[in-house]
C-alpha cells in the first residue's frame, strides 16, 4: 500500500475529530445538577442586584422631590410663585432621615 502524503495536509487517523469524548449534560445526573445550582446562583445575584437598583431609584426620586419642593419654597420667597407668604418661606423645614451621602452597592 502506498502512503501519499500532500505537502502541508498531512492528517492520519488521529485527527479526525469525533463526539465520542464529549458528554450531554443532560445526559449525567450530576452535571444537570451542577449546572441547575449555578443557574440558581446567578438569579439570587440578579435578584440583589434588582433589588439594589429599584432601592436606588426610590432613593433617586425622593431627593427629585425633595429639589422640587425646595425650589418652590425659594421661588415662592422670591416672588416668582403665586401665593407669595414670606413667613411660609422663612419657616424652617423638616429635614429628610434618609441620608444624603449617595448609595452603597452590597453583593
């Protein structure tokens, strides 16, 4: 029998690729597990990191609130407002409990 090797293609019987050494992860009990685990993992990290994002929001739109109800306090003491009181306007107001020094991202 005779070898004829093309120059630059030279591939015997041990480079054809097969599926025989790869695995269906189905297939084995405890790699669908594994793989059920790390899905789980992951949706408790999504879950805080919602629960992170929606906590910033809430914190987002009270402080737009707050500026907005400052403005009219200080317009209104101007007398750019309609119904001008400046004694409204020198009243002292309440001061938020919430704090001010921006967010903290916990994992």
């Amino acid at each position: 029998m005779m070898n004829i090797r093309m120059k630059g293609n030279s591939r015997g019987l041990r480079d054809i690729r097969t599926r025989s050494g790869k695995v269906d992860r189905v297939g084995l009990p405890y790699m669908a597990y594994m793989s059920i685990s790390c899905l789980e993992m992951e949706r408790a990290r999504r879950e805080k990191e919602r629960h992170s994002a929606l906590t910033r929001i809430k914190n987002i739109e009270q402080r737009i609130r707050e500026i907005e109800e400052e403005k009219d306090l200080l317009l209104k003491g101007v007398g750019e407002r309609a119904g001008t009181d400046l004694q409204k306007a020198s009243a002292p107001r309440k001061q938020s409990t919430q704090c001010k020094a921006g967010f903290k991202i916990r994992y």
